[in-house]
C-alpha cells in the first residue's frame, strides 16, 4: 500500500489474540502497581512429549500468581472482553478469596487498578 506520499506503508495488523494483548497490559499494571511485591505468569495446559502426555499447571489455575506485599496470595484470571470464567476457575479464584487472598477477573488494566486501588 502506498501512502499520499509515495512511501510504502505496512497494513495495520488487526490483533487475532485479544486474550494475550490483555495479558500483556494485566501484567504491566501489575508489575508497576506499588501493592504488589510480584507476580508470574502461569502456563497451563498440556502438551505430548515423545511418547508422555505432560501437564503444566493445574486446572482452574489463573493465568497470573503472584503476593502483594502485605503476604497475601494474589490470583488474576485475565479475559478478554467477551471471555468467560470456566467452572474450574471461578472455584480457584474462590479458594484465593476464602483463604483471605486477592482474586478477581482483568480485563485490562483498568480492572486491576479498581480491585487493588483500595490497598
């Protein structure tokens, strides 16, 4: 595509993951926010190893542990904007919040900011 310029312009990329562009934005704001002490992203899934079938994670595992500083547990499931919670994973984000953790649902960094603002 050439531009009113004649110079080559690239198309724009239309985002084909918008579950990952959150994720990216989700631990950003994680990462920087002053309540939290840290936080990992959390693989999960399964993959064939040779002749193995291997596991990684856990199910209902959020997409992103981690502490706040205060020594509590911090789970965020990170969707996008049209996501929806598996059973399993809303029973986990539970099991944080019983246990006197912090979890919630992010989708983007605008949800992180209200969840931990009160902290």
């Amino acid at each position: 595509m050439i531009d009113l310029f004649g110079l080559e312009q690239q198309p724009q990329r239309k985002n084909d993951r918008p579950e990952a562009a959150a994720l990216v934005e989700v631990l950003k704001a994680l990462n920087t926010h002053p309540a939290v002490a840290w936080c990992e992203r959390m693989n999960s899934g399964a993959a064939r190893m040779g002749s193995r079938f291997v596991r990684f994670g856990f199910k209902g595992c959020p997409d992103v542990l981690g502490q706040l500083k205060d020594g509590r547990l911090l789970g965020v499931e990170v969707k996008a904007q049209t996501g929806r919670l598996r059973p399993e994973q809303a029973v986990f984000l539970e099991r944080i919040r019983c246990a006197g953790g912090v979890a919630f649902v992010a989708r983007d960094l605008r949800d992180v900011l209200r969840e931990l603002g009160a902290l």
